[in-house]
C-alpha cells in the first residue's frame, strides 16, 4: 500500500518527503495543491485500517490579535459560524488551544484502508484545501473589513 500511495502523489507531482515517523506505518509530506505551499501529511498509523490526510492552519500574529481584540461576542459569534459551516464539510477538524482561544485550526480526513483508492486520497486533500480556503478567506475578509472601520477612527 505503502508504494502504491506513493507512486500516485508522485504521478500527481505532490510529494515532498518521506517523514519518519514511530505512530505511522508510513508518512509522506504533500504539497497540495501542486506548487501552493499548503503542506499537508499523508500516513499509515500503526495498527489501524485507516490512512489520514491531515492539515491545518495556524492564524498569523496579525490575524491572531484580531480576532482575541473583538469584542466577546462578536469573537464568539463569528467562531460560531465557523464551527457551524466546517460541520457540514467532510474533513474533521478541531481548534486548538480550544475554541474559545484558537490560535489554529487543524482538518483531517480519515480514509479506511479498504475504501483507498487514488480519487478518494486526491478528494480528501482538496477537502482540506477547500476548508483552509474558508478559513483563509473568512479571517481576511473580516479583518480587512476591521481594518476599514479602524481607519474611519484614526
């Protein structure tokens, strides 16, 4: 299986690395898509039938104070509808420290062993794209909003 998941991220011009790793079987690094500079880790764990497709997204300093600086219900509404949205997606995702202080986000697609196939691996990494783009978009365009209003003040 090992070979077979590698030959396809090569044959996509994906792979990046092979990464060692004492959880994992097998772990590659995956830069999907092609040339975006969005990582994502691909891997085998230990004594389980399902291979993970993990990524996530760590806000930047910039964005970080942004977001902790709303007011406390703004904050929590707008992570509200975060969680919401990225609900009815098919990645799993989990805010890290927790959601009340996140600082990143990280999304993962479990594929089960019997159910891999090259289309489902390329499909649950642009699942994952397609999440880190919501978020991506969201936090810029809430804080280039932010940064409108701020400006009417200065």
């Amino acid at each position: 299986m090992k070979e077979v998941v590698k030959g396809w991220l090569m044959e996509e011009g994906i792979l990046k690395a092979e990464v060692p790793d004492d959880n994992a079987e097998w772990h590659f690094l995956v830069e999907f898509p092609q040339s975006s500079n969005q990582m994502n880790d691909v891997l085998k764990l230990k004594d389980r039938d399902i291979v993970l497709v993990v990524s996530g997204i760590v806000l930047s300093e910039e964005h970080y104070k942004a977001l902790h600086s709303l007011p406390t219900d703004k904050k929590r509404a707008l992570i509200h509808r975060w969680k919401m949205d990225l609900l009815f997606r098919s990645a799993e995702f989990r805010m890290i420290p927790n959601a009340e202080n996140v600082r990143q986000i990280e999304f993962q697609v479990p594929i089960y062993v019997e159910e891999l196939t090259k289309p489902e691996l390329m499909r649950a990494l642009r699942e994952i794209f397609k999440c880190k783009l919501y978020i991506i978009w969201s936090v810029n365009y809430e804080f280039e909003k932010r940064k409108d209003l701020d400006a009417m003040y200065l």
